[in-house]
C-alpha cells in the first residue's frame, strides 16, 4: 500500500469510527487496529464507497458493527472500572456471508 493509499484508509477509518460515535461507541483506535490487523478489511474499506457501508447496533449484547461487502463486522464493547477508573473493552466478530 502506497502513501496515498494509507493516507486514504485513515481518512475512511475515521470517516467510519464518526460514524459509529454517532451510534454511541468511540471505536476509533480499535478500528485503526483492526485495519493494521487484517490487511484485507483495509483493502475492501479502499474499495467500498461509504455510502454502501451500512451500519447497526447490537443493543442487547452491547456492540455496534457495519456491512463491508461479504462481511459483517461486529464490535462487542464491555465497559467496566478498575482502581484507574472506567475503562472499555471491544472485541470484533467478522462474519462472512
């Protein structure tokens, strides 16, 4: 992946994680590790334009997600507190259909 290329995948990554801050989750650095993790979820959030990306909330098991293509990512977020003070925990799910 060139610069362009990287510069293009932050601006969608953070284009998505607004989006999903406005579903009430604050996933951006999470999102930001899943592309680094999976280089292929990076190449399709290139390739999709925003609009076709569609957006939920898992109410009942805490999470929010998106469609990508075939896949269906989800992000299930345990919030708890510690002697630090509260903390979240995320954890995603990709499903492909």
């Amino acid at each position: 992946m060139n610069i362009e290329e990287k510069e293009k995948l932050e601006r969608r990554v953070v284009a998505m994680s607004e989006k999903m801050t406005e579903l009430g989750f604050d996933l951006e650095e999470d999102m930001r590790e899943l592309v680094e993790m999976r280089s292929d979820i990076g190449e399709l959030i290139l390739n999709t334009k925003l609009k076709k990306i569609s957006y939920f909330v898992e109410k009942e098991d805490k999470g929010v997600g998106f469609y990508l293509g075939d896949l269906q990512i989800t992000f299930f977020v345990e919030i708890g507190e510690d002697e630090d003070g509260p903390y979240y925990e995320a954890t995603a799910e990709i499903i492909e259909s």
